[in-house]
C-alpha cells in the first residue's frame, strides 16, 4: 500500500496482485480472468459446473426477504458499486444477450480517498482486502448479495421475473 499525493488530494494505492486475487477466486470456487489496469484490476468470474444461479438477489421483492436477512453485501443496481468496498460487480452476457447465471465481472479500485474505512472504521490493506473479496465471493456462493434498486445490475437467482410496473 501506497499513499500518493496529488495536489491537495491524498490517495491510497492499493498494490493488489492478480495471481493473488486469482487464488482467492479459486478458493472460492470460481475460475477467472483478470485484467490488470492502471487504476483498477478487472476480474471476469465463472463458477463453472455450477447448476444454480449465482446469489445475486433482488433486495426489493418481499420473496427474498429470507435471503435479505442473512446478507452481507448489497450492490447498487444502477451503478453496480457494492456499497462500502472498493469493488463494482457487473453482469455477464451470452453471445446473445442474455444474462449468464454463473458468472459476473468485477472492478476493482486500487486508487481510492485517504480517508476510505470499510464498516467498523477499518483501514484498507492489500491482506484485508484479500479476505473481504473471498468473503464476498463465498457470499455469492452460499449466503447471498443484495441488489438494491434496479438498472445496470440484474439479479441472478430468486423470483427475478417482474410482472407490471416496478414501484
């Protein structure tokens, strides 16, 4: 980890490894790609052999209130940040167009505000950052994440067929 200064601003950089982030992906469950960038690492996850859908769920329909309940992650629809981490997740797509189940794409920020805290006003290093990503995506895995709001992001499981306008 890095802190760098631009002007008046301060940025944490977090020196993040993509065969690490590839293990902890693996460990998980899920193969990956990733693509390293300047400002962000962009990782496309498979969870391959799997026959249920990723658990990406609707936050708003009161079926998944159960899921609701025991989550841990919640991603915003519109934009696709998962809310309070330096991760935004996306849908997968078919060759038609279709939303694909088992897998999703995540970006990562390694630049981000010297004040940035995760929940509980922890500081962010490289090794907390390694073991929130696996706890997300045990999340996806086994407990579930929220999606809040509707936009870019599609839920993946649960009673994700809408019927009529959405309130």
């Amino acid at each position: 980890m890095q802190v760098l200064q631009a002007g008046q601003h301060k940025l944490i950089y977090l020196e993040l490894e993509p065969d690490t982030l590839s293990s902890v992906a693996k460990q998980a469950g899920f193969d990956t790609k990733a693509k390293d960038g300047q400002r962000t690492i962009q990782i496309d996850l498979t969870a391959p052999g799997r026959q249920a859908p990723l658990l990406l769920f609707d936050a708003a329909d009161p079926a998944n209130l159960g899921w609701f309940s025991r989550c841990q992650f919640y991603v915003d629809g519109r934009s696709g940040a998962v809310m309070q981490t330096p991760i935004h997740l996306a849908n997968k797509r078919d060759r038609s167009g279709h939303v694909t189940r088992n897998a999703v794409r995540l970006v990562i920020s390694k630049e981000l505000p010297a004040n940035f805290r995760l929940p509980g006003k922890q500081p962010l290093t490289e090794q907390v950052f390694y073991a929130l990503l696996l706890t997300f995506l045990n999340a996806l895995m086994q407990t579930g994440v929220a999606v809040c709001g509707s936009g870019a992001v599609e839920p993946l499981a649960g009673r994700t067929e809408t019927i009529g306008p959405r309130n």
